[in-house]
C-alpha cells in the first residue's frame, strides 16, 4: 500500500513540476525542412510518392509514449556517447510491416496476419536503411539536439529503457505516412 501511496506523491510532484516549466514547440521552419527532407529521400528510396503529414506536436513523458503506442511498434533508440539522453522513432505496425514489404518487392500492404505478430530481427534489419536516413534528416533538421552516434532498435516492452526514466519528458511529433498502399503513423521523441 505504501508503494502506490508513493506513486502517487511522485505523480503529483512532476505534474506540478512539468506544469511549472515551459516548453518551447518545435518550430514551422524546423518541422518543413525535415518533412521536405523526408519526401524527397523516402520518394528516391522506395521509389514511390510519399505522402506526409504532422498530425500532433506535445510534451510527454516517457511513461505516456508507451502508454499510447500500439503493442507491435518498432522503436529505434538513436543514441549517442556519454549518456545523453536518446532520440527515439516509433513506428507503428501498420506503418512498419507496410515499410518492410514494399522493402521485400511487394504492395506495401500489411496483412492482419502481420500486424498482429513482434518484428522479428530480419524485419528490423530491412527497417535499418529508412531508420538510418530518417536518423540523418533529424539530426539535420531539428536543431538544438546533439547529433546521433548510432541506432538501436527495440521491440515494446523490452528493456531498452536503460538510461531514460518514466518521467522523462519528450518533445512528440506524431505524422501520418503514405506510400502507395502503405501507409500508417510514426512518432519522433525528441529529449527536451
């Protein structure tokens, strides 16, 4: 009983304190160079119209993000020395299956099949060219966040949250995606 009571106490200590700071949004500028950026590479490497859309910009804390993302989503930890905290890119199942089929030569199109499955190694491996360029345009077009070192995919619920505490608030950008069949949502956290 003690440990829900404390739950509870740290809960409303970092609700007022996030209440208490401010929290700059990302700018229009920032947000239009890296979704230029992303058409333009995504349309060169699946060799398809993309589509792209920011559905939402918030804080949140840790804890929120994975609250809200779907159990099979594909999280990529772009990481860097020293122990700063990481970048994240969340991609949704839809979105992710569809990525690794068009990647594999076919329509994009998850199944039901596919969506309700874990990624498996080879899926993230497939998934590693379109993380690693997404990885370039965010340290590129978001300033004001050190550059990435390296990329580390993780599945939901795994133990990747070493070194980024529940309560650790992000900047999250939310944008719908669509190439020809595929299409689907994926989020950037950005460390604030």
């Amino acid at each position: 009983m003690t440990d829900d009571n404390e739950d509870n106490n740290l809960d409303d200590f970092l609700s007022g304190y996030q209440k208490s700071k401010t929290y700059s949004p990302i700018s229009n500028n920032q947000l239009s160079k890296f979704e230029t950026s992303l058409k333009k590479n995504w349309t060169g490497l699946f060799r398809k119209q993309v589509d792209l859309e920011i559905t939402n910009q918030t804080h949140v804390q840790f804890k929120e993000i994975l609250a809200s993302s779907p159990t099979n989503s594909a999280y990529f930890l772009l990481e860097k020395k020293g122990g700063a905290r990481s970048k994240m890119v969340i991609l949704w199942p839809e979105l992710a299956m569809g990525l690794v089929d068009l990647l594999l030569g076919g329509k994009g199109a998850g199944s039901s099949t596919t969506l309700n499955r874990e990624l498996s190694a080879t899926d993230f491996n497939v998934l590693d060219g379109p993380v690693e360029a997404m990885k370039l345009l965010i340290d590129t077009s978001f300033e004001g966040w050190e550059k990435s070192e390296s990329i580390r995919p993780c599945i939901h619920g795994s133990s990747f949250i070493n070194g980024i505490m529940e309560a650790d608030v992000f900047t999250l950008l939310t944008y719908r995606l669509e190439i020809k069949e595929c299409g689907g949502e994926f989020q950037i956290a950005l460390p604030v």
